[in-house]
C-alpha cells in the first residue's frame, strides 16, 4: 500500500493540512479555523481532525507540523507563541504522534515556509535565501549556504520580534515595537480599530460596518482604495516600518534573495512602501545583490514545507 504524509500548518487563526505523495503532488487539502481561544487541547484536536480530513482514508506516515515560534523542532515543543494564547511548553509532535499512531516533527512556520520556497518556489537555485512571512504575525526563515538555519535551539529566524521602537506597541512577546507590533496584521488591525474610535462617521468605520466586520487590514486597504487619509497613513507607516526590518536582513545576512510571504503581501500600499524602503535604505552592495520575490507557493507553502520535512526525516538513515 502507498504511503502519505501530512503536513500541517497551524496559525493563529487558520489551521490547513496538505496530503502528499512521495512526489510531494498535493492529493488532499482541509482548511479550518484554529479558534485559538478554546487551548490547546481543543486545537490539537482540530489539528488531528484536519490531518485525517486531507488524508481522505489514505495511509499516514508521518506528519509535519508547521508551527509558530517559538518552538524547538529537535524536542517537538512549541515553548511561546504569541498568538496561541495558553500555550506554554506544549509537547505537539509527541502529542499529535500519539492522536495519530505515526511519527510527528514540528518545523517552526516561517522555517518550514522558507524551506518550500527555497526547494520549491521562488528561492529555487539560490545559496542564501531569507523568507519574511507578513500575516496576522511576522516570521522568517533563512537558508544559508544551502542549509535551514534553525541557531541553537531551533529558535532562529524570529524576525518579527526584532525590536524596532522601543517606545512602540506591547508586543504579544511582553517587550514593546517589535516589528510584529507595528507592522504586522494584528498591529494593523489594531490601528484600523483606534481610527474607528477616533474617526466613528469615517470611512474605515463606515466600511467597517457595512461588511459586518471587525476593522483590520482588509477593512483599510478598502478605505486606502478610495482615498481615505486615515487607511493610507496607517499602511504606509507600517511599510517603512517593514521595509526597516528588510535593510536590516540584507545589510545583516547579504542574501540573494528575500522571499515575501502571508497574506499582507496582497497590500498594495504596505508592501510597495517595504519595498521602496528596502531598496533605498540597504547597503549598495547588498541592494545590488538581492533579488525581493513574492512567495510563489502562496499560503501553502508552510504545509508544503512541513510535510518536506516529514518526507525528509522519514526516510533519513537511523
């Protein structure tokens, strides 16, 4: 009988398994929302159920897990990640191998992004490669001299928590202005709700309102389209911010290449303000070097890396 593995990739508001073949052809999919309020256990069910849903009655071997950080891939703890609340040194590979009867890695999210991209996306034939994956948080992920880089506990690559303004936002890692809290889809989302307080018959909260929906990036890049002063300044500060976070990897790491990944990429004003920013402010010769790419694999990717991973770790000698 074939064998399959899953890899899954668990957010803080969406949890997406992908089955795949030893050819890594997708054959299943489940998406479903991580409701992350209800713990850990509650999630972890969701996750196990959603790992049978995209196996479709297949034979798992393993699976790959996509988790935010921090979390350490070599003892399969997820230690404190910001927007899981509740979870604190939560063994889930040991877990989810036990739910599922099949060995289970975890793969920090923007790790096992990177190393999709760099296999098979938009990072293909490159020796230095540094994923940034913009979404409801920011992560990243380097591959250097061909490698994933994981530092020594597997915590490396924790971009979004690069401390940009000291005096900024609390961040949900306890210190203020990291990058995750000024330019992230949360930060925005918080920005989007104190112009809805300031502004209550603006644009924002009009928008806000008729989609029936809590303001968030979504909700600005609406009002942004239509000229809205507020919206525009809001994802253009968030932009230079990102765009800050982007000079400091190219000047710090010279990569080839910079994959942009997570769903804020889709944010004309944010993400062509990083960009401006980026390719302005970084070191001459590292500009010159460096090659800003979309991620091409899209909002599989972390998935696609994870079950690489599991591939990769099930069929390594003992």
């Amino acid at each position: 009988m074939s064998e399959y593995v899953v890899g899954l990739d668990l957010g803080g508001t969406k949890i997406l398994s992908i089955c795949l073949d030893r050819d890594l052809n997708a054959l299943g999919r489940d998406y479903r929302e991580t409701e992350a309020e209800d713990g850990p256990e509650a999630v972890i069910e969701r996750m196990v159920q959603s790992a049978l849903a995209a196996a479709e009655g297949r034979k798992i071997a393993a699976v790959g897990v996509s988790a935010p950080g921090p979390s350490n891939p070599v003892t399969g703890i997820v230690t404190t990640p910001p927007n899981l609340p509740g979870w604190l040194n939560v063994p889930l590979a040991r877990l989810i191998s036990e739910k599922l009867g099949v060995p289970a890695w975890i793969e920090n999210d923007a790790n096992a992004g990177a190393l999709a991209e760099h296999r098979l996306g938009a990072g293909r034939g490159s020796k230095h490669m540094i994923m940034v994956a913009a979404g409801t948080g920011i992560g990243g992920g380097f591959v250097l001299d061909g490698k994933l880089y994981h530092g020594a506990s597997g915590g490396a690559g924790e971009v979004g928590h690069m401390q940009m303004d000291p005096t900024g936002r609390l961040c949900g890692c306890g210190r203020r202005g990291c990058l995750e809290a000024v330019a992230s889809g949360w930060a925005l989302s918080a920005d989007a709700a104190d112009i809805v307080v300031n502004e209550p018959d603006g644009l924002v909260a009009r928008i806000s309102a008729r989609e029936n929906e809590e303001p968030d990036a979504r909700i600005l890049d609406l009002a942004a389209a239509q000229g809205d002063a507020a919206a525009i300044e809001v994802l253009r500060r968030a932009g230079v911010f990102l765009g800050a976070g982007l000079t400091n990897l190219i000047d710090l790491f010279n990569p080839e290449v910079i994959v942009i990944g997570g769903s804020l990429r889709k944010s004309d004003i944010y993400y062509k303000t990083a960009l401006e920013g980026a390719r302005r402010d970084a070191y001459p010769q590292h500009a010159s070097d460096v090659r800003i790419l979309e991620a091409e694999l899209g909002d599989d990717a972390p998935a696609m890396g994870a079950g690489l991973e599991a591939w990769e770790n099930l069929t390594e000698p003992s």
